[in-house]
C-alpha cells in the first residue's frame, strides 16, 4: 500500500502521488521502499523520482526536518485522515456509497483542518501575556491554523464560514 503526502512550508496537503517536498515552486519526489522477508524488515532503500537528493535534504532540513526522508511523515498525516474522516477508518458504519461523497468529505475535513482546527505546534509566544481575568491563567501563546503559518489568512475560520465556500465539482 502507497502512503502519500504533499508537504509544502509548514503546510501538509493530502494529493495522489508518491511523497512530495515542494518549495518555491520546485518538485522533489521521493519514495521509501521497505522490503520484508518473514515480517523482518530486512531493508529499505530511497529512490528519486523527481529532482536531486541533495534538493530535497536541503528542502528537509529549511523546513526543521532532519534531511533523511522516511515514512514518519507519510504515517502521521494518513492517521490525522483516518481520524477526520469517518469513511476511511479501519472499521466504521460509516462507508462511503459513492467516490464522489467522499471526496466532498476529504475536501471538507481538509478545509476544516487547514482552516479552522488550531495546531499547538503552530502556536506562537506572544511577548506580552494577556491576563484573563478570574481564576483562569494568563493566555501566553497566540493559537494558529496551518493556513494563518502559512499566510494565506490571518484568522481562525468558523466552520459556518468554511461550509458556505462552494466545493468544486467531482466526478468519480
């Protein structure tokens, strides 16, 4: 089973395709192919598709990755999936009758996650604390979505707003 993932600058978007670092505009492509014998991992091996080793380590390391592409990206994206979208969990009621239903709901988590949904990782100090009032503690940090980290808004989305954007049409 295939594993895919775009990472852009602090901004993972679920494509088709092999795993994808693009930055400024430029594609590297890389694969990890695990070969077992006997549930025994007995090796893995990179390969290029698109582009240079030393361009994607170099893309790696400028986004605070290691520089050694591997399957940890892949793994944590597809379980963030799995658990945003009812239909793609291991064992649910909740089946897709038709491609075209769950691609409209693939599209609407994602707007939702990139949009709406808060990562703590993307948080920022902010210089001064805001005090709160009460018993509640200063906010210290300043919540952010991968689409403010990214600069394409600079505010948390409501869910109202991001289901009265129209969703492209698919056909499957």
């Amino acid at each position: 089973m295939a594993s895919i993932a775009t990472f852009t600058p602090s901004l993972p978007i679920l494509v088709t395709g092999l795993q994808k670092v693009v930055e400024g505009g430029k594609c590297s492509i890389g694969q990890v192919k695990k070969s077992y014998r006997r549930r025994k991992l007995v090796r893995v091996t990179h390969v290029m598709r698109l582009g240079t080793e030393a361009a994607l380590k170099a893309s790696l390391q400028r986004m605070g990755f290691s520089g050694r592409l591997n399957t940890a990206f892949i793994e944590r994206v597809n379980l963030t999936v799995r658990h945003g979208v009812s239909a793609l969990a291991r064992r649910t009621w909740a089946t897709s009758q038709q491609s075209s239903h769950l691609l409209a709901h693939l599209e609407w988590w994602r707007a939702y996650y990139h949009f709406v949904r808060p990562h703590q990782s993307l948080r920022v100090a902010l210089v001064q604390p805001h005090e709160r009032g009460g018993n509640l503690l200063a906010q210290r940090y300043r919540q952010r979505t991968p689409a403010m980290a990214a600069g394409i808004t600079t505010r948390r989305w409501t869910a109202g707003e991001v289901l009265s954007c129209p969703l492209p049409l698919f056909s499957a």
